[in-house]
C-alpha cells in the first residue's frame, strides 16, 4: 500500500492512522462541502459559534474514522458512517481535533505551515492585473 502512516497517542492510548485514499480525499471534500454552516450574519452568535463546533467536530470524526477504518471496508459506506458515529462517541473533541490535522497532514490537505512563515509566495504573482 502507498499511503502513508504515523501514529497518533493521546491519553496513553494509541492508533494508527494512515493519509486519505484518492477515492476517500474526494468524499471527505463532498461531504464537506455539503455541510458547510449557513451565513452567520443573521444567526444568533451562539447558535452561529454551536454549528461551527459541530460541523468541525463532524468533520474531524469524519477523516478519523476514514483513516481507521480497515481497509476491506473503506468503500462501505454504512459501515464508514456506523464508525463515524461510534468515534463522535466515544472520542473527546480535543483528540479529534488533533487526529484530524494529523491525518489532514498526511493527506496534503493542510498547507505546509513553514512555506507560510518563509513568505516563498509573493502576492502579487497571484494579481490577475500584474503587468
């Protein structure tokens, strides 16, 4: 197999966890998509501050329990969704943060932190306008 692993401890337990298939990358991006938070502008700040945690919360369950599940399972899609639910269960958010950027990283969906520190990316190479 091509993908790549790194283990993830978090209260003296601990997993492995491997990067996104290409399939897997496209329907973590779907399903995110589809469950975006609707415009804050006219939601009371609390129930606008409770659908991020959730949508964060359900996202990051959702790339764990991708990047666990065994891979003769990987395209069922009942059990993915069966994982998922036992995972928003029985993790706590603070490791499904965490786990979640792990396997983000691994899966090249997160940018390169020390690219942005360096400051490669000159703006106005980006400028539709640049002479």
């Amino acid at each position: 197999m091509f993908l790549k692993k790194d283990k993830f401890t978090h209260n003296g337990e601990t997993i492995e966890l491997r990067e996104l298939s290409a399939l897997q990358r496209i329907e973590y991006l779907e399903y995110a998509a589809d469950n975006q938070v609707a415009d804050h502008d006219s939601t009371d700040p609390m129930v606008y501050i409770a659908a991020i945690n959730k949508m964060d919360i359900k996202l990051s369950a959702l790339v764990v329990s991708m990047s666990t599940i065994p891979l003769d399972k990987v395209t069922d899609r009942d059990a993915l969704m069966a994982m998922h639910q036992q995972v928003m269960t029985s993790w706590p958010a603070g490791a499904l943060t965490e786990a979640g950027k792990k396997v983000m990283a691994l899966s090249g969906l997160l940018a390169d932190p020390s690219s942005a520190e360096e400051g490669d990316d000159d703006p106005s190479e980006y400028d539709a306008g640049k002479s």
